[in-house]
C-alpha cells in the first residue's frame, strides 16, 4: 500500500516534560486514520509538527515520499489541514472567504470555490457572512477550504469539537463520503471514542505523551468488545495495570 504519511520517532518536549515522545507511526492512502486520545495527550502537537507549524526536538516527517524538513513545499502540496479551530474573517462570505483562501494554491478557479461549497452542504448559504453562521458551518467551511487544491490527503484536528449531534453527524458523513467516491484519505484527531468507532478504518492511541497501540477497527470488532473498552485496556497496559478478560 502505498505511504501517504511516515512518522518515525518524533519527539517534542515543553516545559515540566510535556509533549510527545518517540512517536512513530504510517498512514496509508484509503485510510481514515483516526489519532485518539484524551485532551493534553499531544495530539494537537504531532499535528503541529506534522504540518511544519512546529519544529521537533528529533524524528522526521515524510509526506508522499517528501520529508518536511527538506522539502516543506512539496511535502505539503497536495496536503490540506484544519488546526485547531477553522479560521475565518466573519465580516465577509463563505464565498469571499474561500476566493481568499484560493490565493494561496496555484489556479484555484471560482467553479472549485462552488464545487467545495456543495460538497460541504454550504452552496446556499455561500453569500451570507460567516459571523451569522453556526459552529458547525464554520467547521464545514473550514473543510471546504481545505478542499480547495484537491489534495489527497486531509488533515483534521478536533473537527467535530463543540458541535451538536446534528454537526458531528455532517462532518462525519462528508469525511465518509470524500474518503469513499473522491478517494481522499484523512487523519482526524479526537478525544471522542464513539466519534472515531463510527469514521475511522484505522486508529492510533496516544497517551501521556506516548502512541500506545495502532489497531484497525476491523481487529477491534474481532475481540467483540468497542473501541472504548479497547482504549480502556490499552490506557491500563500502558500504566503497567492487570487487565481482566
């Protein structure tokens, strides 16, 4: 299978020795790659790392074959990525702020700025300024301008975070769909357990700083319990906890 994604010792560390330790990890192209783990575990950091927002104290990143450190720009050019929280200017459109966006790609034309806007479940609404929208419609704009460069792979910190039941349900069905007839292949970041059962294929969990399993959610079902009680286990083995059953 082809390497969209290679993580290999990645190491941050911050003040009173937070932050991420020998975290080493592959996603593949197909793959809904879901990076699970509590708040403060270091997931947002690997993505900030990842995406060249931060620099590691060691380890490498390579995307497409591309190391990041040597050749950001094509590492990240066929990349699209939401950190944190969905930027946008709300005085102005969806629309105008996708036109913005698109200044940043090469030939971006406006009809991919309204194939976005359908894509995501905003094209009606493309003329109205962001600050009247929801949570949800801003993490979906947010979405769509990651769209914009037609990248192949799509990375998501946290985009389901503050949303009602009915958002959580949008963004995870056009993740399903992009991932299934556009062939789009996504690392999502959560601390929701049933969020990543109901999207991911795969799943790596990070906690205290550490990757402590990489699982797909195919040998999860074989053991016949859910994903948190397979988190659950994995959190107990890594403290050094017997684990029953």
């Amino acid at each position: 299978m082809e390497k969209l994604l290679e993580v290999q010792n990645l190491t941050k560390i911050y003040k009173k020795d937070r932050g991420v330790q020998d975290i080493s990890f592959d996603i593949f192209k197909g793959d809904i790659f879901g990076f699970l783990g509590p708040n403060g575990a270091g997931k947002t950091t690997v993505m900030k790392v990842i995406t060249g927002l931060i620099k590691p104290d060691r380890g490498s990143v390579k995307i497409l074959g591309h190391n990041i450190a040597d050749d950001f720009e094509k590492a990240m050019g066929k990349v699209g990525a939401v950190i944190e929280t969905a930027d946008s200017y709300e005085y102005m459109s969806a629309y105008k702020n996708l036109k913005l966006a698109a200044r940043f790609y090469n030939d971006v034309k406006d009809e991919r700025i309204d194939e976005v806007l359908e894509l995501v479940g905003l094209e009606k609404y493309k003329k109205e300024k962001v600050g009247e929208f929801s949570l949800g419609m801003k993490q979906r704009l947010g979405l769509a301008a990651a769209l914009l460069s037609k990248p192949e792979f799509i990375i998501l910190d946290e985009p389901t975070n503050g949303l009602d039941i009915e958002g959580v349900v949008e963004i995870r069905n056009i993740v399903k769909m992009l991932a299934k007839e556009q062939g789009v292949s996504f690392f999502i970041s959560s601390h929701v357990i049933h969020e990543m059962e109901l999207t991911c294929s795969r799943v790596g969990i990070i906690y205290d700083g550490r990757l402590i399993s990489q699982v797909t959610m195919e040998e999860v079902k074989a053991q016949n319990i859910s994903l948190e009680d397979y988190f659950l286990k994995c959190v107990k083995e890594s403290r050094g906890e017997v684990v029953n059953g």
